[in-house]
C-alpha cells in the first residue's frame, strides 16, 4: 500500500510531487513531467525546482530517510556489486 503524501509546509503540493517522483526517476525533468508540469518546461522546471533550497532539503531529507529505512546506501551497492563480480 502506498504511503499518503504529506506536505511539508514550505512547499506547494505540485513541489512535494516533484520531491516524490525525484526520488523515483532521479531525474529532474522526468520527474517535473511527472508531478504536472508542462511537457514543453518540465526541463526548466526541474532545474529550477532543484535551485529552491527548501525543495533541495526536502529532497535531501527524504533521502536521508530512505537510507536510514532501507539500510541501502552507495556504498552497499557498491560492495554488493563487487562480491557479485566473477573473478
């Protein structure tokens, strides 16, 4: 089951799915197309929406707390990668 969207209140809705979708693509543009933004701006609004501080450190938080969840950081995947590597 998915988990509701909560809004922090320095952003708008359209910039909290903009941090959601982010998350998911990891790519600015897709992820402006993603939360509405207008197919011919989304790649000037995703650069823009990752200038705003707030919507950085929403991003950065949101992050931060996927890690501290998942235990799965780079460098996890990185030592995963390596063992998985045939000599």
């Amino acid at each position: 089951m998915a988990k509701e969207l909560t809004v922090p209140r320095e952003l708008t809705y359209k910039q909290a799915l903009f941090v959601v979708h982010y998350l998911r693509t990891m790519e600015a543009k897709q992820a402006a197309l993603d939360a509405g933004y207008s197919p011919g701006n989304a790649a000037k609004y995703g650069h823009e929406l990752m200038q705003l501080h707030h919507v950085k450190a929403a991003i950065d938080a949101a992050m931060s707390e996927r890690i501290e969840r998942t235990k799965i950081d780079a460098d996890w995947v990185l030592l995963d990668h390596r063992i998985g590597q045939r000599p």
